[in-house]
C-alpha cells in the first residue's frame, strides 16, 4: 500500500518559489514511491501567490489551494491546513525554498525509528546575526523551560505523525511550540539536522515584534503544559513564600519585642515605627491573596473542564466500553428471558 504524506506550506508573497517548491517536493515523493498531498495556504498575499499556487492545485490532482481573506498569520494557516490533511505524515514547511525537499526521507526513516515527531535544525543558518543569534537565545529558553531539548524551536521544517494534529490547538504564535506540546501528551519528539538554504527570491516575513510574541508564547506554553490542570501548586508555591516570609518576620519581632519587654538594659521596642514590620504585614497580605487566587483557579478548572481529556491514549488491547457494555446488556436479557 502506498504511504500518503501530506504537506502542509503556509505562503505569503512568495510567487516565484511555488512552482519550484512544488517540483521539487513532487519529484522526492516520486522517487520514494511516496504519495504526495500538497497543501498550499495562502496567508493574505498581495502579489501573484494565489494565482501560481490555484493554477498547480488544478493542474495537479495531488495539490490543493486554501485562501485566506487577509493575513490571519502562520498558526491559522497551519491549521487551516492540518484539518485538509489525509496523509499518515504530516509536514511542514516554509514556502520561500530554504527548506530542502531532499531531506523528507530523513525525517521519515527518524519517524520510522520510534519518533513520533521530528523537527529540523539549521545548524547552518544563511540568515543575518540580527535573527540568528536573538533565535538561538529563544531556543535555548524554551528547552529550558519547557524540557524539550531542541537546538531549533523556530524551524518550519517538520514532520508529525497524524493523529498528533487532533490533540493540539493552534493559535496566536503557538505553531512553533508543537513539539511542546506533543511532548506534554507523552509524543516522543526527535531532532535531525538539515541544510538551510539562502534565500532566492523576496523577503523575510518575520521582525522584531516576533521576539516579543514569542517570549509571550513561551509563558503560555509553559503554564499550559507544566500547570493548566493544577494552577494551585504554581499559584500557591508563591502564596506559600510570601506567607512564610512575612510569618517569619512577624515572629522575630514579637520575640524581639518580648524580650524588649524582659531586659532592663534593653530598650523597649515599638513594632509600629520599624519598616520591616509593615513589609511583613504585606507580604502575609500578598501570600494570602495567592492563596486564594491558586484556591479560586482550582475551582474554575474543576468546574469547566467538561471537554477534552488530560490524557493522550497511545493504544488499546482487549474488550472496549462499548463492547463491554453491549455484552453487559445482552446477559442482562438473557438473564431476563430465563426468569419469564
């Protein structure tokens, strides 16, 4: 039976790598014996992006072309994209032909030993310092944060296995932290190192402002992954240290003011004209108020969480609840047609 892997290539401005892309891509699955399901989408383009990319998907039975009415940005277009998708393998790439087609058999010989997602990595990246060096800053917090230890976070070039797909949501600037997210549901996530390539033809898509969101991104994905179902302990932890700070503080001055109380020679101390004595009255004040909060966060999760699972089933073996049940139910009128 021959293996289906679909693509999936968020676009914007890009008219003269589409068709080139598209070769190439078609040629490699060709020579793999792979069938190939190509998925454009179009993320608001103002040049001839559509027009290429709607003449391959009627020339090509295996292309397809999704437009969208503006730019809604790349996780939209990546979901827009994921729900199109028919193929076992899913991958990602960028449309701007830095990304080479000739490593596909890579990621899928990775997949085929035991990962269920594989990332790229530009060890060699033909990019100005500018977005390299504030990238790999990016890269190294995220593996730190979020314990998936991967040297290029931000590569476009991707593989996942299918059913993946249904597990993650995508928004914002969440694309880049699938692997992060997969790994939380239990996914084996692996790397493999592939050959960028300088850029031919237009421009950079992403500036500056894409460092700030995606720092933004990071905070989200870690809270999301480390605490969604659990926000007591984060919340709480900080509760915890407020309150055992200022309880602290408070009992070192109610002894030191005992004791000034005891000694002759000692001057009484007033607790009402120290500074440290309002700081711990704050910080019992702020320890309390996390408390709560972490208490008030608990009830909201246990209240609506009414759909989604906080697990991910990797496989099954034996009877399942519904044949269970039906057998179940069958003896049950056996057992009533015996008693008549």
């Amino acid at each position: 039976m021959t293996r289906i892997i679909s693509f999936v290539i968020p676009t914007m401005d890009e008219e003269q790598s589409l068709e080139k892309l598209h070769r190439k891509i078609t040629e490699v699955c060709d020579a793999q014996s792979l069938e190939a399901q190509i998925i454009f989408v179009d993320d608001g383009s103002t040049d001839t992006s559509w027009e290429v990319m709607s003449h391959l998907s009627q020339a090509n039975s295996n292309t397809e072309a999704i437009r969208f009415r503006r730019n809604f940005g790349k996780a939209a277009a990546l979901a827009a994209g994921f729900a199109t998708c028919r193929g076992e393998i899913v991958f990602t790439m960028d449309a701007d032909l830095q990304d080479d087609p000739q490593e596909i058999p890579r990621f899928l010989e990775k997949l085929d030993a035991g990962h269920d997602v594989v990332s790229g990595w530009k060890r060699v990246r033909h990019d100005p310092w500018h977005k390299v060096l504030p990238s790999r800053v990016f890269n190294w917090l995220v593996s730190r944060l979020t314990g998936v230890f991967l040297h290029d976070h931000n590569c476009g070039f991707k593989a996942y296995r299918r059913p993946i797909l249904d597990e993650v949501e995508l928004y914002g600037e969440r694309h880049r932290f699938v692997p992060v997210l997969a790994a939380a549901q239990g996914w084996r996530v692996g790397e493999i190192e592939v050959e960028h390539h300088a850029r031919e033809h237009g421009q950079s898509k992403y500036g500056v402002s894409r460092l700030l969101k995606g720092f933004l991104d990071l905070i989200t994905i870690y809270l999301l992954t480390s605490f969604s179902s659990r926000p007591l302990h984060l919340i709480g932890s900080f509760g915890m240290f407020f309150f055992g700070l200022g309880g602290i503080g408070i009992t070192y001055l109610s002894s030191m003011w005992v004791i000034s109380r005891v000694v002759k020679d000692m001057t009484a101390l007033s607790l009402h004209e120290t500074a440290i004595f309002y700081y711990c009255i704050l910080s019992l004040l702020l320890g309390s108020q996390f408390l709560l909060a972490g208490l008030l966060a608990e009830l909201i999760v246990s209240k609506t969480r009414t759909t989604g699972q906080g697990f991910s089933i990797s496989e099954r073996s034996g009877a399942t609840t519904q044949e269970l049940a039906t057998a179940t139910k069958s003896s049950e009128m056996e057992t009533s047609h015996g008693v008549e």
